[in-house]
C-alpha cells in the first residue's frame, strides 16, 4: 500500500504504552543513500514553519499501525517530552496496566 508525506503528515500519534497523544509528525527522516524512511519527528508546538519547539524523534523501528487516522507507535515517552495535553486523559483510560 502506498502512503504519501502529506498523509502521514495529517495523522495523530499515539504511544502505545501509555496511551498519550504524542501529536501529528511535522517532518520526517530519511536515508539519503536508500531513501528509506528512518524516523518520524514529532513538535510540540505545531505546523507553523520554523516553530520547531520541542521535539520527539520516532524511530521507525518503533512505529507498530499506521491506520486511517492514527499512527501507532510503542516507545518509552522520555518525561521532558509533553505531547499534546488536551484528551490524555481519556486515551490513557483506554489503556490499562494489567
């Protein structure tokens, strides 16, 4: 299946261990010698250009679904990263320890 940059650009991530939004990829890494996509990288701050705030590199090794809106991914979330605050509360209801 294809996927394209816009896309993936457009979809929510969402960490699978703890259930947090972790936001939308604002750019991506690539291998410049095989074009293979390596990471996905992760703002906080949003899509506007040249406002990187904080940032959160996804290794693409770490990236498990890549579904209609969601990206999934299972990283350990280092504790500086906050991602999106808004529903974390609910998402992380959802998954429980156990």
């Amino acid at each position: 299946m294809k996927r394209y940059i816009t896309e993936i650009c457009e979809k929510e991530i969402i960490n699978l261990r703890d259930g947090i939004r972790l936001g939308c990829p604002c750019d991506i890494e690539i291998e410049a010698e095989t074009g293979r996509l390596t990471a996905l990288i992760v703002s906080d701050r949003g899509k506007l250009l040249g406002d990187r705030g904080e940032q959160l590199r996804i290794s693409w090794e770490h990236v498990q679904v890549i579904g209609d809106d969601t990206i999934l991914v299972d990283i350990e979330r280092p504790p500086e990263y906050k991602g999106k605050k808004q529903n974390n509360k609910l998402l992380s209801g959802l998954f429980r320890e156990g």
